[in-house]
C-alpha cells in the first residue's frame, strides 16, 4: 500500500518539536531551530505593521463617525483569519540544538544590511549569515569544532561582542573567540549534562557566568578567570522546594540586571534567590517542570512555562497572585520576547513539542500563531 507523501507531510507536524527560537534585535523577523533539522524564519514585524495600521484606520473611522463596533469585530475576523502564518523560509541544516544572535554595540540585530545568528549542534557550532534583502540566502560563515564529535551544545550564548559560550553534554562549558574561532576557556564544575547559561554583560568590572545543569547545581563564574566557580546554588537541598517526582535538574535561569536576583527552574518548584546572601526568597509553585523562565518588565515580573500548557507570570510585589496565559502546546521549552518602542509593548512568542509558534502581545492571551511548515 503507497502512502500519499502528503499525507505524510500534514502528520508530520504534529510531531514536530522546536528547540529553540529567538527574536531579531529589530524585531522583524522570528527564527526557529526544529528538530527534523531545519531552521524556519518568520516575518513578525511584516505582521505587526498591517494589524497597526487597521488598527489606526478603524480607529480614524471611530473617531469621525462616531463608534462603530462592527469595526472593531471585523478587524478581530480579520487577525484571526491570518493568525496562522507560515514561514517566510525554512532552510535545511543539520542536527541543531540551540540558537543565539550575535550581539553588537549597535543593539541592532542586522549589520551591513544582514543578520547574523549562531546555532549548536552536535560536535560544532556554526555561524550564519541572512541577508535582509534576500531571505532565500542563509551562507554559513564558519565553524568551530569541540573536542568531541559527540558532545551536544544545549545552550549558547554570548559574553560581550567576542566571546561565544557553549554549555555542553559533556558537563563542560566551553568560551570560544568569535573572530579567531579557538577555544579560550573551559569552566569545568558540574556532574552532569548542562541545561541554560546566563551572562551578565552590563557590569564590565566584574563580568559573570551562571549555569545550571541536570546535577542540579547553579553555579556562577567569572568568565575573566576560568577556574573554580564563586557561587553554588543546590534548590533541590531545600525541602520546601523538593519534588522527588519530578527529580533535582535545574532547566532555566535568569538574572537581573544589577545581578541582586535570580530565577530557577525544573524539577525543584520555581523559587526566586537572593544572590548576595545565597539564601531562597520566594518560592513560585507551578503544576508541572519548568523548561523556560525569565525576568521581564524591567525585571518587575517572572514569566514561566513547562509541561502543563500553560505560561504563567508573576508579579514580584504580589507574587501570590500569578496571571496564566493558556497555551496548546503541551511541554513548552523556549520563551522568547521583544519590546517595541513604535507600538509601546512586549511580544512573547512560546514554542516547544509542537508545530506552532504561538505569539502574545498583551500578556493574557495567545494572539495569533506561527506555523513550521
């Protein structure tokens, strides 16, 4: 029996994953690694301009004509009939596990008119060049090795302009030099497979590193120096935050900007800390794992998202009264968001187990949603 190829392809998206996704410093365009080895790029500031620019002229008709909320409900028709966007471009690429931009002075995504990005894989780790005007050109720029053929990147990202860090399944964390592409140092102080990094660029005397891993470890380091971490965190060693279910691996973390807090989570229950005493300040329980979690609104508020299709936010000065944001994916791995100046708000995009990207411009609820196709 001869199977349609089509049918294939329409059962194959739902068994798609996206490991990981990031918005350009621009906020034009969305990227996407997904796991059947391919890189898909979305065109969210394209989408963002039409809904703003009906918004503007629905709101110029209101205005002379004195309301009208039939508008109002064919502009939502209208969202809602282009809410599942396809990607732009999808390129093949091998196996990939995680994704950065590279960053420059300018805090703009693009340079000389192109976007440059890095993605982890398996044994390497390559950069990528995208030119803005011709998103069918994805060129790659270099390579850099690792020790092992085997060893798998989980998490990229970058210290300063020139320093590429890479926490690795081998329970080592590797820096690399972006211009010259060798290996400076290595931070070798967890016993198992590292899960997220965090660095913290903004204070140049006393530039730091943090990692969390599967041995349930935080650990932070000075990434001037490689040697022994100055700061280790163990959550699951506290009761109130243990679940023996769900097991001791630290999946996420984030810092403030003054580096006072950070945020963790995975198997232990969502829990806030204070760096400088070391000592856990809050504890945030979720329903299940927490895969992905950062600060947001000026580091006014935690936003979290694991396995139970749900995103959930909290705010620091009451954080007894969380907002949730329902998703359909089941087991969400990436959170990522951008603030618009023009527009005057932050858009979060959430993937994970699924073929969809979903998108939120209000922090209530899933707006529109973007489709790996």
């Amino acid at each position: 029996m001869e199977i349609d190829n089509k049918y294939i392809d329409h059962l194959r998206t739902y068994y798609t994953t996206i490991l990981s996704q990031i918005i350009t410093n621009d906020g034009r365009y969305l990227l996407a690694v997904v796991k059947n080895r391919k890189l898909a790029v979305f065109s969210v500031g394209k989408y963002l301009k039409e809904f703003h620019r009906d918004a503007e002229l629905i709101s110029n008709n209101n205005h002379q004509d004195g309301g009208d909320n039939n508008s109002i409900s064919n502009l939502f028709s209208q969202q809602n009939q282009r809410q599942h966007l396809q990607s732009i471009n999808v390129f093949p690429m091998e196996r990939m596990t995680s994704l950065c931009s590279i960053q420059t002075t300018t805090k703009t995504f693009e340079s000389d008119s192109q976007y440059r990005f890095i993605v982890g894989g398996v044994g390497r780790l390559k950069a990528f060049r995208l030119s803005m005007q011709n998103l069918d050109e994805c060129e790659e720029e270099w390579m850099i090795k690792l020790p092992s053929d085997s060893t798998m990147i989980n998490s990229l990202t970058m210290a300063g302009e020139n320093k590429i860090v890479a926490g690795c399944g081998d329970s080592n964390i590797y820096m690399f030099d972006r211009e010259t592409q060798q290996q400076t140092a290595k931070f070798s102080g967890h016993h198992d497979y590292i899960h997220s990094l965090k660095c913290l660029n903004n204070n140049l005397s006393s530039p730091l590193l943090y990692s969390c891993g599967e041995d349930g470890k935080i650990l932070s380091w000075d990434y001037r120096s490689p040697g022994k971490p100055i700061l280790s965190l163990e959550p699951f060693h506290n009761p109130e935050l243990r679940r023996i279910q769900y097991g001791k691996w630290i999946g996420s973390i984030d810092v403030t900007d003054n580096n006072e807090w950070i945020v963790c989570g995975g198997g232990p229950k969502l829990s806030l800390w204070h760096l400088r005493s070391g000592k856990c300040a809050q504890i945030l329980d979720t329903p299940g794992v927490i895969y992905s979690n950062r600060f947001i609104a000026d580091n006014s508020k935690i936003m979290a998202a694991g396995t139970a299709n749900q995103v959930i936010i909290w705010h620091l000065n009451d954080p007894t009264n969380p907002n949730y944001i329902d998703s359909s994916i089941n087991t969400i791995y990436s959170i990522d968001y951008h603030h618009y100046d023009k527009f005057n708000y932050d858009l979060y995009t959430f993937a994970g187990d699924s073929h969809q990207i979903e998108v939120c411009k209000n922090a209530k609820f899933i707006d529109w949603k973007l489709y790996v196709s």
